[in-house]
C-alpha cells in the first residue's frame, strides 16, 4: 500500500531531520562504500592458516603458550580479514546529504529546531489538536 502524501512528507522530514541532527549515527550506520581491499583479504585469510598451523605445532609440542598464540593468530587473521575498508584521508566520512523534495525550501527555518525531532513532532502534534491549523 503507497504512502500518503501527508506520510511521505513527515517521512521526508524525518529523514532529513535524521541527516541534520545525528550525522555521526548516519555515518555509522551508514551502507559501507568502497571496494573491498583484497590484498588485506589475503593476509587475514593466510595470517589465519599461519595460526592455524602454530595451534597444531603448539599441540604436538605440547606447548599451551603456542596454542594460544595460534589462536590470537587465527581470530587476528579472521579480523583482519572482515574489516571494512579505510578510507583514505582518514577523516570521519561526512553523512550524505538528504534528498531534496519540491516541498522542501534551502532557507526554511523551522521553530524549535535546536530541540530533538520527537520534541517538534510533539509540538506539531499539539498544533493540530489545538486546531492552529500550521503543520
């Protein structure tokens, strides 16, 4: 079922209340970008075996101290393997900047924009039931 018209505006405006107050999370949450960084898939996998191997040694040998290093081995080379890709410049990555709608106008100034978007929707809740008629 399509949203409304009056459900699509107030989804836009969260979201864009979303980009606006809480870049940090959108960025953290945010899809991962980039291609994968093959050669550092390479070395956690081959890091992995290498620990993989120094548990076997540290068995055969009877040598805890070396299981262990396998094992640290191994979840280091696993590790290393999964991490997303760095992005160059090593800056935090800025939110991507929300989608303009034809409703939406660059200087509109909301009241209470320095509160969090469920004190606005609170407030634009109260509006309409005092029947101010503003949305």
């Amino acid at each position: 079922m399509p949203l409304s018209e009056q459900e699509q505006r107030l989804l836009e405006e969260m979201e864009r209340s979303l980009y606006s107050n809480d870049s940090d999370f959108v960025a953290t949450v945010g899809t991962r970008r980039g291609r994968p960084n093959y050669t550092l898939v390479v070395v956690g996998v081959l890091a992995g075996l290498l620990g993989i191997a120094v548990i076997v040694t540290g068995v055969i040998f009877r040598q805890p101290l070396v299981g262990v290093l396998g094992f640290v081995l191994v979840v280091g080379g696993a590790l290393f393997a999964i991490a997303p890709p760095r992005r160059k410049g090593g800056s935090i990555p800025s939110a991507p900047t929300p989608p303009r709608t034809a409703g939406s106008r660059p200087g509109a100034s909301r009241a209470g924009s320095n509160g969090s978007m469920m004190d606005r929707l609170n407030e634009r809740w109260d509006r309409r039931n005092d029947g101010d008629g503003r949305q």
